[in-house]
C-alpha cells in the first residue's frame, strides 16, 4: 500500500511540475519539451531523485497514444498527397541512416558493425515534437507541417522492424538478405493489415453511437488494443496504431455528432500533452550526467554520424523528388534535416538493448541519451531562427504590421481604461483627465483608422479575426448555456440541444457570420436566406430613402437583419424607434439580393417606395 501511494504521489508531483513548466514557457520562446527535459536535468542533478524509465513503459504505455493521436488528426487528402516523399524518407531514409550511421561508428570508434547497425537502428527513428508545436506558432506551410508529421509517424514502425532485424543478426551473428527483406515486409504488412481491420470495425461502431463517453473510451480501447494485438501476432504494433489512428480519425468522426467530435478530439489532445509531459520529463531525470561527460568522444562520434547521415538522406532522396508534381523546394529540405529530432522511441529501444551485449550496451544506451539530449538542446531551440532565416513561415509583412497596429490601439485603450480607474478612485485630479482625455481619444480614432485601412488592404486579415471572433462568440453562448442548466433555468434536454447546435455551428465552415441555427428565427425572417448570409457596412448617404426614418418605418427586404448602427465613435444596436441619419454607417447581414436592396435603401436619391420588401 505504501508503495502504491509512493508511486502516485510520484506522478502527481509530476504533473503538477510538469504544469508550471508549461505556464512559464508560454512566456519564453523555447518548446514545451525542451523545458522539461531541462527541468528533469536540474532536478536530477539537485537531488537523489531517480525513477527507473523502462522500454517496456514507453513503448506499451507512452507510444501507443502519441502515435495514435498524430495519426487521428492527419487527414487522407493531405497524406496522399504526400505519400510518395513520406515514403521515401520512412523506409529508404531509415534503412540508409541505419547503414549510415552504423558504418561512421564502426570505423571510428572501433565497434563491432553489427553491434553498430544496431545503433544505427534504434536512433533512425525521428520524433519531432517540439519542431511541429512550432510550426503551429510561425505559420508554416501545412504540407511542410504534413511531411515531418506523416514521416515521423511511419519512420517510427519502420525504425521499429529495422531494430529487431538488426538485433537478431548481431544475436545469431547471421545474416540472410532475403529472409531479412521477407520478415521485413511480413512484420510491416501484418502491422497496417491488424490496424486497418481495427480501425474499420471501430468506425463501424462509431457510427452507430452518439455518446461521447463511449466514443472516447473506444478510441483508447483502439489505441493500446491495436498495440497489443500486433504484437501478439509479433507485427509491428507502432504500424497498427498508426493505420487504426488514419481509419479512425478520418472514417470515424462522419457519424459522430459535432459535440461528440469536439470533446473526442479535445480528449485526445489532452493525452498528447499529459504522455509527452510526463515522457520528457522522465527523459531529463533519467539521464546520467557524470556518465555522459565521460563519455563526450562517443557521444560527439554518435551526434556527427547522425547529423551526417540525415543530411545525406534528406538531399540525397530530395534528388528523386524533382521528377514528382511538387518537388522538395531546398529551403524545406534544410528544415527537414535540423528539424530530425530524437526522442521517446529511440531512448525505449537503446534500454531495451540484451545484457549480452556487456559494456557496449552501456556504451550505446549512453550515446542514445547525448544524441536525443542534443537534439533536443540544440536543434529543438535553433529551428526557429533558422526558419525565419529561410523566410519560410506564411506570414507577410501585412499581418505583421497588422499585429502591430492591432496592439498599440489595444495598449492606449488600456492606458485609458487604467487612467479612468485612477480618476474614480482620486489618484489623479478630474481636471488632468479632462485635459487628457481629448488627446487620448483622438490618438485612439487614428489608431483604429490605421488599423481600418490595414484590413481594407489585405481582405485575408479581416477574414481570420472575424473567424476568431465567431469563435469566441459561439463559445461564449457554450457557456451561458451551461450557466442556465446549473440555474435549473432550462432543462437538460433543452441544453443538450442548444449545445449540439451551438457545436454544430462551431465545426461547420459556411455561414460565418450566423451565431444562431436559421431553423430558430421566423419564417417571416428565413426565407430567402438559402444562400449563403453575407455582411456588409453601407453609409446612409444624403437623399437616401432610409435617412430621418426610424428603423421600423423602412421597408426593408424579409431576408436581411440590421445588426449594428456606426454613428461617428457611438456603436449602436438598432431597434424598431432608431432614427437613421444621413452619414451613420449601417452593418447589414443577409443573402446577396437581400444586401443589395438594403444598400438601395442607403443610396442617395433612391426612391424607397419602388423597392419590393
């Protein structure tokens, strides 16, 4: 019992650890991962702390859901599209850093070259974590996001069957290239065969249920289950996790209902950050310092021969590449070469290495850690620099400026909401605010007029803060709902329905400026709103057959809403007794004719009565 509550104990200090971690990085510019290798470092070398980090808890405890969920997310399109380069660097590419990095070793170290293919086996496998989390923030290109993600998904099983052949041959000390290619493609096969059966009789039963409990319990049954499986048939099990995940993420979530797709994919994102919390974190702690200073001439010779030999992989197989529809542009291939970090899968199989190996086995289980450190110490923390060197991100200099103009409005109307606090509270005399009230005004409307001309510039701009917006929007109505519920002021069947079409709207790409379902409004306000709703901001101009009318007094088309009035700085929302002036700015929503009619309406000289409501 005792042992119990220390092993608990354990982990929930680790994860408590593990969630400042990532409270302060959100602050600095260095990768999640990173920092809590670091963390595991210090901690390790400030105290007695030591937790046995086995092969058998990484690969049957942490692999299956981080494999599980990269692959969930990955879409087919995007993957198939990809498939040829993916494969090229995840089963050639691992075969020839297995030889690469195994002949350097040998010969400059002296090692045996079966026992040094081994090596070159167990640190084929690349774990880019901290790079794609990056690329999330720097606005790469998706199908550079694609290749990194979809290699290191299949690299890992490949690596995997690659390990164990390479680990017979230096067992038995004999080798048959056609028995080593016929277990190969027998151990590869299996895998993805087990994986696919699995992940197609899971998807079966998804869509027949619509209960996210069940649906997220299945997906995890789906994940070690497809693991374990393979394994029992000796495939490879990393492979049938990754096809289950490919079936499940992109068959699956047809019959799921959007609320049910929301909480599974947010479930599932959870897990990645919970396993790679506690994976790396064990990785620092695991590491022996005194141990790796000692042996800094292995460890250089292990870090050259892999640089080595992705560097030769990546821009010898790129070669091949210029024949295909989309080539390898050379700045990505950079990118792919720093980008090939180690991780989790490499440090599993260097300790899972026989004891019959001696002190090579020491040896080898000490580079895997320099290499995986390095990786992640240097490369991890340089990527961003070199990307930005490269110019590869999608951002333009428009949405930089953007950025720019956006935060210094929002950091002057700061400034004027704090000084307004100052007055009320008498910190500072009511005739400083009325002298600087003006000028703070003032500089707010040309901020805010430079912000305006900004997105008139660049359209795309406006685009996305609105998607954000409608966003939060929507979220904030999730909220309220759930707020009502608790106040017993609807039932749980009323909730569970407005929360499915609040969720509905969240995963849905059309009507973007609609934050209630079109079913909830009239028929009087539906019709004619089949198109797609569109907005617009219309000046009523001098003349116009809508100006000195209050609101109610327009004949204003069935199928268009007024949404907002813009008179001068005042934001006003419309009601049936609003007076329209020539000059306000009029924000309409509704289908194209029912846009165009409004803006008739706002036209000067336009004669109100001939337009049909």
């Amino acid at each position: 019992m005792d042992s119990f509550l220390g092993t608990e104990t354990l982990i929930i200090e680790l994860l408590l650890i593990a969630s400042l971690v990532a409270i302060v990085v959100r602050r600095l510019q260095v990768p999640y991962t990173v920092a809590l290798v670091v963390v595991g470092l210090l901690l390790t070398a400030q105290t007695a702390f030591r937790l046995e980090l086995t092969p058998e808890l990484i690969l049957a405890l942490f692999v299956p859901p981080l494999v599980f969920e990269g692959a969930f997310h990955l879409r087919f399109n995007e993957l198939r599209n990809n498939l040829a380069i993916i494969l090229l660097f995840a089963v050639p590419g691992v075969i020839l850093t297995t030889l690469l990095v195994g002949g350097v070793l040998s010969l400059g170290l002296g090692i045996s070259l079966p026992l040094a293919l081994v090596f070159g086996s167990l640190i084929a496998a690349t774990d880019p974590v901290a790079v794609v989390a990056m690329f999330r923030t720097l606005g790469i290109p998706k199908r550079l996001a694609v290749l990194v993600e979809g290699e290191s998904l299949l690299n890992d099983g490949t690596a995997l069957v690659v390990f164990h052949l390479m680990l017979g041959i230096a067992l038995s000390g004999a080798f048959n290239p056609l028995k080593s290619v016929a277990d190969f493609v027998q151990v590869s096969a299996g895998g993805i065969g087990v994986g696919l059966a699995l992940g197609w009789a899971l998807s079966r039963v998804i869509a027949r249920i619509d209960d996210y409990l069940i649906e997220i319990t299945l997906t995890t049954v789906m994940a070690y289950g497809s693991y374990l499986m393979a394994e029992q048939f000796h495939f490879s099990g990393v492979l049938a996790v990754v096809a289950a995940g490919l079936v499940c993420g992109n068959i699956g979530p047809q019959g799921m209902s959007p609320t049910t797709r929301i909480v599974l994919f947010n479930f599932w994102e959870y897990m990645t950050f919970l396993v790679n919390s506690l994976v790396f974190l064990l990785i620092g702690l695991e590491v022996d310092l005194p141990a790796l200073l000692a042996a800094w001439r292995p460890i250089l010779w292990a870090v050259g021969s892999v640089l080595l030999a992705r560097a030769l992989v990546i821009y010898g197989l790129s070669l091949f590449t210029r024949r295909m529809r989309d080539p390898l542009p050379l700045r990505w291939q950079h990118v792919l070469t720093w980008g090939g970090l180690r991780g989790a899968l490499s440090l599993a199989l260097a300790l899972s290495l026989p004891v019959t190996f001696g002190e090579d086995r020491f040896l080898m289980r000490t580079m895997a850690f320099g290499v995986v450190l390095f990786t992640l110490l240097v490369q991890a923390t340089t990527i961003r620099p070199l990307i930005r060197r490269l110019k590869i991100s999608t951002r333009n200099r428009a949405q930089s400026e953007y950025e720019k103009r956006h935060a210094r409005l929002t950091a002057l109307r700061a400034s004027e909401r704090h000084l307004q606090r100052l007055v009320q509270e008498g910190l500072i005399s009511l005739h400083t605010w009325e002298a600087l009230r003006p000028r703070l005004e003032e500089q707010n409307a040309m901020l805010a007029d430079a912000l305006r001309e900004i997105l008139y510039v660049e359209p795309a701009l406006q685009t996305e803060e609105v998607d954000i917006a409608r966003r939060e929007i929507l979220r904030s109505q999730r909220s309220a709902l759930m707020g009502l519920r608790r106040d017993g002021v609807i039932s749980e069947d009323v909730f569970e329905e407005l929360v499915a079409e609040v969720d509905a709207m969240l995963t849905e790409e059309q009507n973007p400026l609609w934050f209630v379902p079109l079913e909830s409004l009239p028929e009087r306000l539906r019709s004619g709103l089949s198109e797609r709703a569109e907005v617009a901001e219309v000046a009523i101009e001098e003349g116009a057959a809508c100006a000195g009318k209050q609101v109610r007094e327009v004949p204003w088309p069935q199928n268009l809403v007024l949404v907002s009035l813009r008179r001068g700085k005042e934001v006003i929302i419309p009601r049936g007794s609003t007076l329209l002036r020539e000059g306000d700015w009029v924000t309409m929503v509704g289908d194209s004719q029912g846009l165009e009619k409004g803006r008739q309406l706002c036209r000067g000289m336009t004669d109100g009565g001939n337009i049909d409501a």
